[in-house]
C-alpha cells in the first residue's frame, strides 16, 4: 500500500493537484523490501535516488529524484509476510466505488480503502493475480514533473491483454465519457494507455491458455526513465542486485531482495 500520501508537504494549496484531475491515470509507485538501509543503498546506486523520512514511522521512506517524490519505499515484507514487488497505483475519485467494481468483477481487496490523509489507499489484485493499488485524493503537486523525474510508463504482463483492458477500464473509467479519462488504443500487439496524450501504461499478453508460471506470473512492471541504460546494469551488478535482460535502450533488474524494474532510456520516451 501507498508507503506516504502523494501529496508534498507544505505545498500551496494553488500547486496541489487531486485524483479528480488525473483519475485513472498511474499516480505514485511503491515498494515493499525487506531491509531499508540495503534498498536505499541499491537504488541510491542504481538510480541515483535520495531520502526523506516517511510520516508512517521508522521502516519508510520516500524517494527523491532531484527533489521530486517520486515512489515510496517500505521495509515490511518480513514483517507484514508480504511479498517483495514493485506496485503502481492509480489516481481514483472514489476509492469505496473503485474497490466495489473490482470485487464485482471477480477482483480481491488485500487492504482497505483505508485513510492515509489527505487521501485514502486501497491495494488490490486483477482476476489474474496481479497486484496494483489506488490512491483517491491530493497528489504530488504536480503530476507532470513527478512523472518526468522517474517513472516513464507501467506495463502489465498477463495472459488475456483485452481481457486485463477490459477489467480495469471498468473500475478506473477508462475511454468513458468523463473529461480528462485515459484513452485506450491498440498498437503493435498491445494494449496503450494514454493520459493527456502522454503514454501511461501498456498492457500485453502472454499465452491465454497457459498454465500460470511463478517466474512469469501476471504483474506490473514499473519502467524507469534513465539517461544511461547499461551504466545502471553495471550498478545493480555491483550492488547486489541482477540483470535479467538487457539491451541498448532498455535492461531488466532485480534488486537484492528480487523485486524487478525495468530501467528504460529517456531517448526512448
């Protein structure tokens, strides 16, 4: 769940920008980790990320990207048995409503709507499993430079990509009629998420029949925009971490504890 409010201290209320802006729309991402100081010493390396201290206590953290908040760390996997992952979660107008529709359509609520003021966060999981959150109320103040600074899109690998469109459309008011909604599209075999013209997420598919495989099981993936692709390979090497797959404009990383990302080049945007 969401580790601090999206929201930065002290902002002008003028600045502050609400789910109702960007509903639908990925608006923060989290971490859960088993030891603080080696993730802040990981992602420091890798990414080049600083830390403030979180309001909910001693075991979180936020990251700073030249300033910017831009994800929010927690080491509770062991504590709270939970799993070690990167999760996105989505700007929603009403986070009872959004939970409702998800059960509704065959969607689990792991945690809340609980309230985190300004705002409230719930963490859920998709008819496949996998795991995203939302987040109703002020966000960082501004949207736009939060995802500049660090996230570039979020890709959802499962099994069913219309499917997997299709149940989150239905709960975040994708394509609807409201003004400001996220536009959905097909391109090159996946499925494209847009706010404001800018892409979001993308959702692709694996094999629709295939047996569920715990190396591949379907998940968010959060893609990090960098100015030096194999440069952040060769850290996460060397700071415990790995390399899945790399190539010039894009690498997949596992961080010490196992939890992946997928650094990508600002060229690339």
């Amino acid at each position: 769940m969401n580790h601090d409010t999206p929201a930065r201290s002290g902002a002008k209320k003028r600045d502050i920008v609400s789910t109702h802006s960007v509903f639908g729309a990925p608006c923060w991402v989290s971490l859960t980790s088993r030891d603080l100081q080696a993730t802040e010493d990981f992602y420091g390396a890798v990414l080049g990320w600083r830390w403030r201290n979180a309001k909910l206590g001693d075991h979180f953290r936020i990251a700073l990207a030249g300033g910017v908040p831009v994800a929010g760390i927690a080491a509770v996997a062991a504590m709270w048995q939970m799993a070690v992952a990167w999760t996105p979660y989505f700007a929603v107008p009403n986070a009872d409503e959004a939970v409702a529709r998800a059960r509704e359509r065959g969607g689990t609520a792991a945690v809340g709507p609980l309230s985190f003021p300004p705002g409230r966060a719930a963490l859920l999981a998709d008819r496949d499993g996998a795991t995203f959150g939302i987040w109703e109320g002020e966000l960082i103040s501004n949207w736009e430079a939060w995802r500049q600074a660090a996230p570039t899109f979020i890709r959802l690998h499962t099994r069913n990509a219309f499917d997997a469109a299709l149940f989150y459309g239905e709960i975040l008011d994708w394509a609807s009629e409201r003004t400001g909604c996220c536009q959905v599209e097909y391109e090159g075999g996946e499925v494209v998420l847009r706010s404001r013209g800018d892409v979001v997420a993308r959702i692709d598919s694996g094999a629709v029949e295939a047996a569920p495989d715990p190396e591949v099981r379907p998940h968010w993936q959060v893609h990090f925009a960098v100015d030096d692709v194999a440069c952040c390979a060769r850290a996460a090497e060397k700071h415990g971490g790995s390399v899945l797959r790399e190539a010039e404009a894009e690498a997949v990383l596992r961080d010490p504890d196992g939890a992946q990302f997928t650094v990508t080049s600002r060229r690339e945007r």
